[in-house]
C-alpha cells in the first residue's frame, strides 16, 4: 500500500498448520466487511510444522495478506517484529487462535476507543469465559497477581493476546524491548507506564482453546524471571527516554 493503512492486525504464529486456514479465514471475511484500509501481517516463529507455507499460500491469494519469518522462536520476538515492520495508524496483535471473535477488533478502535494502549481482558467487569477448566483459571490468576505485586499494579489481565496500540506508541515502545518469551507484553506495559501512556483494559468474551501452547507451571517460572530482569532494566536505566 501506497499510504499507511489504518489498521495492522499481526498474527504471531508457531505450529499453527492445522488452524491457521481458518484463522486467516475469519479475519480475511472481517477486514473486507470493513471501510477502513487495513493489512495483516503473519509472523511465523521456529515452527516446526509447515505453518510458514501454509500462510504463504494463503498470502498469495490476496494483497492485504502477508508473511514474514521471525529471526528465532518466541512470540515476543514475532510481535516485536510485526510492530516495527508495519505502518499500520493502529496495529494489533493477535493470538493465532482467535480465542476472542474477530468481531470484536472494532472495539479496540476510534471512535469507540481513543487511549494510546487498548488490551483485551478476561477479568474486567463485563468480560465472559467460556469452557475454561477451573485450575487455568486459578494458575491465570496466581500469575496476574505476582505481574500486579512486581510490575504493573490495577491491571487485571496483562497476558490475554489480544492489545492494540497507536502506531508511534508502537514503535516507541516495541524499540525498547528486550524481552522475547511470554513475559514480552509485561515488559512493554511496563515501559508504557513509565512513558506516561494511556492504557485501557477492554472486557472480552474469550473462549478456551485446548491446544493452547501455554504450559502453566514452566511458563510461570519464566514470567517470575523476566520480572526480574524487567525491573533490573528499570533500576539501570534501560527504558529511560535518553537511553
């Protein structure tokens, strides 16, 4: 596209050949039905299933559509690369899953939506779980309540995939990034904190997906260690304006 599009949705995906058909499918079907300008950018990460080739045949198919391969595995890597790839007005990141309905997009957007950051919440009053078994829910939460008590106290669901943020709020905050595993979305809350940037949590209707790549305890493990290395980058002055 000639001029930036309004709106960048950024798929990370990782060994998602079986249900990356019908993801792209969905979102294909939703930014055509839009008056906006958009584009969709999926960014493969150390698959070790054919999910690259699947979604560049899928790209082929239609110009808004396009794939890049991450440089390592790890999802906070694929999304700071879409970040900073695109030159989307607004850019999106999405789970590959699609466990929030693609319908719901709109709703992280002007007019509805005006802050610098808008992340999809679980926990907000108003937002709905579905078929989620009850010890996931109660890891979830032991997680959120170590992020709030280390690094972002009042926000109630800081790892939902789904956080769209203004294009220059993007770039700045996606450039200082270091941490490149799950924690990732912490690190650039945290940095938006300190920046001074607005951000709104928007209660969703999520639906569970059995073939989540999340594992609770190993994952928990490394969250608490990157919290540590986020707040000894904090201490140090990595994420300071002048840095």
């Amino acid at each position: 596209m000639s001029a930036a599009p309004f709106l960048t949705l950024i798929v990370p995906a990782y060994n998602e050949e079986r249900r990356l058909p019908d993801t792209l499918t969905q979102i294909q079907n939703f930014v055509k039905a839009q008056s906006y300008t958009s584009e969709v950018l999926v960014v493969e990460n150390g698959s070790e299933d054919r999910t690259f080739e699947v979604a560049e045949a899928f790209c082929k198919g239609d110009e808004r559509f396009t794939v890049q391969r991450a440089a390592s595995r790890g999802k906070g890597l694929a999304v700071r690369q879409g970040m900073l790839a695109t030159t989307g007005q607004y850019r999106m990141m999405l789970d590959a899953d699609l466990s929030m309905p693609v319908e719901q997009i709109n709703r992280f957007l002007p007019p509805q939506q005006k802050a610098d950051i808008v992340i999809a919440s679980r926990e907000a009053e108003g937002a709905v779980r579905y078929n989620e078994p009850g010890y996931r829910h109660i890891g979830g939460r032991v997680i959120n309540t170590i992020i709030r008590l280390m690094a972002l106290p009042g926000l109630q669901d800081t790892q939902c995939g789904f956080k769209c943020f203004r294009g220059e709020v993007a770039e700045d905050l996606f450039s200082k990034q270091t941490i490149m595993g799950w924690a990732f979305d912490v690190e650039v809350l945290y940095i938006a904190r300190l920046r001074g940037y607005s951000i709104v949590e928007l209660p969703i209707p999520w639906y569970y997906s059995p073939q989540s790549h999340l594992r609770p305890i190993h994952d928990a493990l490394h969250i608490f260690l990157d919290l540590l290395r986020i707040r000894g980058h904090a201490r140090r002055g990595r994420y300071a304006l002048s840095s």
